[in-house]
C-alpha cells in the first residue's frame, strides 16, 4: 500500500508542475498499396485518428517549448504531448508533414546521417525491416544463420533489458539481437546486404526512394518542422568506443544547423533502452551541443527531475488510437 501511495503522489506532484507525453513514429503509410505489406506499419487513417484524439485531450508542443521547460524557462501547465519520428522516412514528407500544416501542429524529425548521404546508403535496421516483410520470420532468420562465418561461442550478448523487442515473437527478436548486438557490425552488414541484393534489389537505389531528401528537410523546416539528429548509422552505441561514438553523433548538430538554419538540435537514441548508450554517449552529446535526446523508456516526461539527455517517449502502439480501441503496430 505505502509503495502505491508513493507512486499516486509522485504522479499527483508531477501534474502539479508539468509533464508531457513524448510521442515516437516509424512507418506511417498504407501498406496494402506498397510492394511490402506485411511491414510493420501504422496506416494514415490510424495516424490521423491518433493526432486528433491526443490534441482533443491536451496540448500538442512544439521542441521550443520543450527545451524552455528543461532549462527552467516557462513551465509546462499540466500535461501535453510531443510528436515525433524516427528515420528520416519519406512518408514523413508525403503524409506526415502535409498533416500537421493543416493542424497547426509541428514535430519533431529524427534523421540519420546515411540516409542524407550522397547517394544515400539504406541503414541495416530497414534492411531488416524489408527482408522480414519480403521472406518472412522464419525464412529470414534461416537465411541469416546459414550465412553466419563465426561460431555461436565467438558471439557477445551485452547486458540487455526484457523488453528490447517485446512487440516480437521468439524468432523475431532472437534474429534481430543476433544482428544488432551480437554479431560485429561488419558480419551482420555483410549478411544483409548480400540478403537484401538477392531477395529485394539494389539497397541505394531503395535508400533513394525510402528516405527524406535534403530539400524535403529544407522545405519542412521552413515550414517550421524541427529536425534532430538519429546518428550516422543507427548503430548501437554503448558497443561503440568512445571515439567511433563520436563518429557516429558528433556532426549531427552541424549537419541539422546547415540544413535547417534551426540552431537548437534533439538526438534520439538508436532503439533507445538504457542499455544501448552509457556514459561516454551522455558525455558527447552534452560536448558537442545537442539540446535534448529522447530514450524510449515508456512514461512521461518530467522537465523538472528528467536529465535532458534521457527523456522518455511512449512509442504509438502504447497508446490507443481512438476511445475504446486498443493499440496498434508502428514498426
């Protein structure tokens, strides 16, 4: 009893003061119309049913009022929430973008540096995303174990949450682990591209089509959309060292400045638990001038007592999309 007290109040001080909803998005698009509709996916139709149901009930802030709250500027009134996108996907442009404008409602854009490349270069996680869609769950994790060169015992498995890839069935996540945080990254980009150029075709060509370009960027943030960097290469980092973490986050803050003219700049974490960043991530981000970064720990946010280097966000498939429905998947 004395442990839910505490837990009531905490809530109770935390209205008192402030708090907001941070909302993250993968895939918005209607996948029964694309060539893989069997990607995780939330459809437009849900999307928009989701907006209007969250700004029915609270605000819906922008990245400025955010950033005044954590540096002790005007306060949140109450609770609200922020949108967000992970990836840098195109349909951010075509569906997402086109929606808020008619709102009046802005977000914030997570990109990844590969994706902005010339030519672009198709990250390995939608490799992944594409070949399961393509191959299915069980057909694509055979394929990736008859292509692994290294013994079971020469892998590492580092200290992991239970809930890394709770949206998945045991051979789904079992699959993605094995190439996120267990094969070397070179072993597990060796494997899917030689995958993905056999079952799906040319990974630029596909990264061309899939990601924002920079006048999309351009164009947004005229429009008054915040971008926030996602990393070079949407890689774990607490298995990088520190300086192939500064590779990876370093320039995200200058590449965000020079494509937006937007000078304060979010980060949000590849796959975002805690253990997948430490201390040397936390170090960088602060060093070299990022704003805030988003975790996917799932509670609100408190601008008062949460560092802003690790503010939690509820993916979409935690929430309902409308009165009496229940969640759906987004990724």
């Amino acid at each position: 009893m004395r442990a839910e007290r505490q837990k009531s109040d905490n809530r109770d001080v935390r209205a008192a003061r402030g708090s907001c909803t941070v909302v993250f998005y993968h895939y918005v698009r209607d996948t029964r119309r694309t060539a893989f509709p069997a990607v995780n996916a939330l459809a437009v139709a849900d999307f928009l049913s989701q907006v209007e149901r969250l700004r029915s009930v609270e605000p819906i802030l922008d990245h400025a009022a955010l950033e005044a709250a954590l540096n002790g500027g005007l306060p949140l009134r109450g609770s609200s929430t922020l949108l967000t996108f992970d990836d840098g996907l195109v349909e951010h442009y075509t569906t997402v973008y086109p929606a808020l404008r008619e709102r009046g409602l802005c977000g914030i854009f997570f990109i990844a540096g590969a994706g902005l490349a010339s030519p672009p270069r198709l990250l390995a996680v939608h490799k992944t995303h594409f070949l399961l869609a393509k191959l299915g769950v069980q057909a694509f994790a055979a394929d990736v174990r008859e292509r692994l060169s290294v013994r079971s015992s020469d892998l590492s498995s580092p200290q992991q949450g239970t809930d890394v890839y709770r949206y998945d069935g045991d051979v789904d996540s079992a699959t993605k682990h094995l190439l996120n945080y267990e094969l070397a990254f070179a072993e597990a980009d060796r494997i899917l591209d030689e995958l993905f150029r056999e079952h799906i075709g040319d990974s630029g060509e596909f990264a061309a089509a899939l990601y924002l370009s920079r006048g999309m960027v351009r164009e947004m943030a005229d429009a008054g959309m915040t971008f926030g960097f996602h990393t070079e290469n949407h890689q774990v980092l607490s298995r990088l060292s520190r300086a192939q973490q500064l590779a990876e986050i370093g320039h995200g803050v200058r590449l965000v400045r020079e494509l937006t003219g937007q000078w304060s700049v979010p980060f949000c974490y590849p796959y975002g638990h805690p253990h997948t960043y430490n201390a040397d991530t936390l170090a960088i981000l602060a060093e070299v001038g990022y704003s805030m970064a988003f975790t996917t720990v799932r509670r609100p946010a408190d601008p008062v007592s949460d560092p802003r280097f690790e503010l939690p966000r509820f993916d979409t498939r935690d929430l309902p999309i409308s009165a009496g429905e229940q969640p759906v998947n987004s990724r």
